[in-house]
C-alpha cells in the first residue's frame, strides 16, 4: 500500500522530442533564453522550514519547447539558465518529496529526454538528486505564482505560470521523530526494523526473515538498488503512534490499512494489530504485509519512476513479491498466505464482493480492503508466471521516459503479452474452486501450524477465522479441541449461521468463557445479546503453568432454532432462538476476543 504522495508534478504545452537535435537555435529563442537569464527572482513564498521563489519570468512561452529540443545547440550559460529555473530554500533537515534534504538551496531545472520532458532538482554544488517526467501543455505567458499550504504534519509547496504547475511536499526530520516516538533499530543484512514493542516480540527475528525475504525483489523484477541502500521499516506496537505518522505524511490515508509506504520518506510504517502482553508468535498474515511494503520501497528505490504507475501495477507486483518473500523467509507461512488468498478467491467471489478487475486496471477499487488485495494478488500471480515478460515490461516502464503515461503503456503490453485479464481470473478461479476451502480471516489473524490452528484477534476487538465450506443442509456441527490464551481474559468463540452477500452480512456467535456462554447476533454491523448461561464454577485454564486442552461439540439446527455446545467435564449450554436463522450455504468459524486461541481435530459438518 503506497503512501499517495504525488509531488514535483508540471503540466506545460506539448512539445516533440522529434525537433532535429542539430538544429540551431532561432533568433526569438536565443532572444527569450536571453531575457530569462536576465530576469530577477520572485519573492519567497513558505515559512520557518522552507520556502520557495522561481526566475520571475513567463517560462511556459511558445518559445520553450524549441529551445528545450535543442539541447546541442545550447551554450554552457544556457543550460545552467534552464537548469536554475526554481529555487526551494530548506531551513529544517527533512524530506522534499523523496530528496533527503539538508539546510540549504536546492535548484529545479528542465531537460528534455527521449520521450518526454523532465524536472531535474539539483543541491548547492550541482548533483543531481533527482529527475522526474513531466508532460507539456497549453503555453502561456503568466509570470510565476506561489503558494505554501499545510498537509497532514508537512506542507506542500506550490508554483504555477499559467498551466505549468508544481507542487512538492515537505516534512521535517523532527517532525517525523516526535511522531514516532522512541524505538529501537534491530538490524538483519540491509533491513532495519525500528519498533517500541518489547523483546518478546522478537522483532529482531522479524528483521532477519524480512532480510530473507527481500531477496526475491530484484530476480522478479530485473531491477538492482542503489549502492548502500538500506530497508526501514517501523514496525508500531501501538495503534495511536501509527496513526500519527500516518497523519504526518498521508493526511490519514492509511488509518483502515494499517501499513504504508511513504514516497516521500522512502520507508515503511507497520501497527503490530495483534499484540498482546504474553509471548506470542509473528503472525503470516502480518509478515506478509511487511514484505509487500518493503517491495514498494524496492520500487522507490530501483526505479524511481514508479511513482507514476498505476495502482493495479504497484499493487500486483507487491503482492507476488511478498507471495515469493514468504516462500524464501517461511515455507509454512507462504502455504499458509497462498490457501488464504485462493480460500478469499472463492469465498468473495461467490459473495458478489470482489471487484471487478477491468474496474481495477481503471484504477476503481471495490469496497472491500481484502477483497481488493485478493484481486492484486491474483494478477501478480499470473504476471510473475511470464517472468521474462513480467521484466520487459518493468523496463519499459522506468527511466522516467514514459512520465504519467505509464497506466495506458503498461495495460498495452499487458494486453499483448498475457491472456485477458478476466482470463487471469477465470483460471485463479477454477483453482480456488478446487483449493479454496481454508479460512477467511475476519478482524483476525490465523495460523497453521503443527497440526493446530491458531487465531490472534486485534487488542479490543473481537474476531474469527471463517472455514470456506458452505453448509449443504439447514444444520450445522463443529467438534475438536481449543486451548486458551491466559492473556487477557479467556475467550473462545464459535461462529456459524454467517451469510455474507454485496451489501449484507450476518451471522451468530457463541462466546465461551470460563465462567459462562453467551450468545451473540450480528446482523448489519450490529450486535444484540440473545441469552446467557453461567457456571458454578469456571472451566480450567491452565494446569501446573501448562494451558489446558478442551474438548467441544457444538450443534445448530435452524429448524428447531437449537444451539448446543459441550465441552470438558461435562459442561453445556443450550439455547432457543426465537427468529429463524437460516444455515443452509451459510459457513462456521471459529475465533476468540482480544487475545490468542488454538484448535486442533478442528471437524466441521
């Protein structure tokens, strides 16, 4: 998930590369390069930590496409000219846009490349730190404007002539400091993982799988980093400190994600959704995420005009890198991902909530966050399955030569290379048909390994692992064994009746707790309370500090509106619904409430 920061955007007047190189420049165009030189600079517009003023001239003139095609025939004084067009004054060490950025100047210039124009900023001594395309449009001759307007905990910087616009966001170094908050750098290979989680979290494992992982960015894409590029990831263990980094530099785009990357900063920004006191192991789901977001910073990186692509591009090539990711840190925890996303496959396409994918290559998500990553992943899938074509078009795409018309180059070659996109999702479906009966995570994360399945809900928040096998009759029973956490307070939850359509969803839910059983409904995004039972005396946790398997038969008949559940030394509950609530093509979960639970023998009928 891509931090949607889009800066140092210009829209000029149209102009071809074609214009012969050699060609001489014209008397009105030595004479307007003249002038420009000549003209003074406009008065700065910002505030304590930066600011920006331009050549106080009409840049975006007839004259400009003619003297940017001919590059040749420009004087040494004529490119410096053209390449001093802006001046941006940083007062607070910081980021403008993806530049690491230090107290000083830095200049703005254009150039023209093979196919289109580009924007070229450059520090006090004259490196070059940065080059971006720019389409040209509609010349006028409007001397500069500026503007400076605040944006999450940053600023924007704005300067048009006419048509020609710019725009760059700026965010100080303190700034993002104070929104982090204190953390602690644990390092593996070229990947650093900042976070304020306690060392039972075993972030420094987390850091070693991710330097594992990385490792599948550069085969899949033909792509190489920079010289001494190093991974940054903060990794929140807290909701409130992400959420004010978020804030910081999206605005509160990402507060639903729960992980960005930020095109400005170049680095990740991750909430541990599942924390709880106690040990407790990294969930698949959330190191998988971690690994897509570290792609994004690979792309930054490699091929820095990616930032013009679109998001079904970025998006797909994430989620097979995290796929291949998982497949090189946790063979368990790639199975675990590819039976999720098949087992989402089917479960949201039967429910009418996938997007559609032509809508995706449009860049229209569709309502659901999950189902719309499940989508990504199915075409970065059938991408990476044409590896050579998959690189082609990774090259075609970089170089800053084909600037925002990425989108319309990459769907042609995708169109030319590849089978349809709804071919894409035709085959994914057959395979999830047949494959696709594991687990929907709903406000969760499940597990599997060893023969049990564990299920980690965020803190304060109730969730469950729904099983993909649609009930054939109007009954439905689960029987195993659960196991619970001691931290916080034991719950283990069974879900069933769940139906699920494009604009509903409902189910009941049996919540056992030591001391008692309630039964829940959740009918349209509310919940009611149908009925309780308490116990004398509460079922046992743990025995000589070891947790404790239960035993559990659960049953629900939908005509009779029974709902029975027994477990260890002879406990039960049994409830009467009072309305019909039908099960038949519904499905069962199982899940918990704040905290950790296991299920081994796990039979559902």
């Amino acid at each position: 998930m891509r931090a949607a920061l889009l800066a140092g955007v210009v829209l000029l007047c149209l102009v071809s590369p074609a214009v012969a190189e050699e060609a001489a420049l014209s008397p009105e165009e030595s004479a307007w390069l003249k002038a420009l030189a000549a003209a003074g600079w406009s008065e700065p517009v910002g505030d304590d930590d930066v600011s920006v003023c331009a050549r106080d001239f009409a840049l975006n003139s007839a004259q400009l496409p003619g003297v940017l095609a001919k590059q040749a025939a420009l004087s040494e004084d004529q490119r410096a000219t053209l390449n001093e067009l802006i001046r941006i004054e940083v007062k607070q060490a910081g980021w403008l846009d993806r530049i690491v950025v230090d107290p000083g100047v830095y200049t703005f210039g254009l150039q023209q490349g093979l196919r289109n124009v580009q924007l070229v900023a450059r520090d006090a001594t004259g490196n070059i730190l940065d080059v971006r395309g720019a389409r040209l449009r509609e010349a006028s001759d409007a001397k500069p404007a500026a503007r400076i307007e605040p944006d999450g905990g940053g600023v924007v910087l704005r300067l048009s002539w006419g048509q020609a616009r710019f725009r760059w966001f700026f965010v100080t170094r303190k700034a993002h400091t104070e929104a982090l908050g204190a953390m602690t750098e644990r390092k593996a290979g070229n990947v650093s993982v900042f976070s304020d989680l306690p060392d039972e979290a075993g972030v420094p494992q987390v850091a070693a799988l991710l330097e594992k992982a990385v490792k599948a960015n550069e085969p899949l894409t033909g792509g190489r980093l920079p010289e001494g590029f190093h991974y940054v990831l903060y990794l929140h263990g807290q909701y409130d400190t992400y959420k004010a980094i978020d804030q910081l530099l999206t605005a509160g785009n990402f507060a639903q994600n729960g992980a960005f990357t930020s095109w400005s900063t170049g680095r990740s920004y991750v909430v541990w959704y599942t924390h709880h006191d106690g040990p407790y192991a990294l969930p698949s789901s959330l190191l998988q995420v971690m690994i897509h977001e570290l792609h994004h910073q690979f792309m930054y990186a490699a091929f820095p005009s990616s930032r013009y692509e679109p998001d079904w591009w970025q998006e797909s090539l994430a989620e097979v890198a995290a796929q291949q990711g998982l497949e090189l840190a946790d063979k368990q925890a790639a199975e675990n991902y590819r039976k999720r996303r098949l087992t989402e496959l089917d479960f949201f396409g039967r429910a009418g909530r996938l997007p559609h994918p032509e809508d995706l290559l449009a860049g229209k998500d569709g309502a659901n966050l999950s189902a719309n990553y499940t989508a990504m992943w199915v075409i970065g899938r059938a991408l990476a399955a044409q590896s050579d074509d998959l690189r082609a078009m990774v090259a075609m795409a970089a170089e800053y030569d084909l600037g925002r018309d990425a989108g319309v180059a990459l769907q042609r070659e995708l169109d030319k290379r590849y089978p349809s996109i709804a071919r894409m999702f035709e085959t994914a479906r057959r395979t999830a048909a047949r494959d696709g009966e594991w687990y929907v995570k709903w406000n969760a994360c499940v597990d599997e390994r060893d023969g049990a399945v564990e299920v980690n809900t965020e803190v304060g928040l109730g969730g469950f692992a729904l099983l993909n096998q649609p009930v054939q009759g109007n009954s439905v029973s689960m029987s195993g064994d659960f196991r619970w956490d001691d931290q916080p307070l034991p719950q283990v939850d069974f879900v069933f009746a769940y139906g699920l359509g494009p604009q509903s969803e409902r189910f009941l839910k049996l919540a056992l707790l030591p001391g008692k059983a309630v039964l829940f409904e959740f009918r349209d995004a509310e919940w009611s309370t149908l009925g309780t039972v308490e116990y004398e005396t509460p079922l046992a946790i743990s025995q000589d500090g070891k947790p404790l398997w239960h035993s559990f038969s659960f049953s629900y008949d939908a005509e009779s509106g029974k709902v029975r559940l027994d477990t260890t030394n002879g406990r039960w509950a049994e409830f009467k619904l009072a309305d019909y609530n039908p099960c038949k093509e519904t499905c069962a979960g199982i899940g918990t409430y704040n905290g950790v639970v296991w299920f081994r023998n796990l039979k559902v009928k």
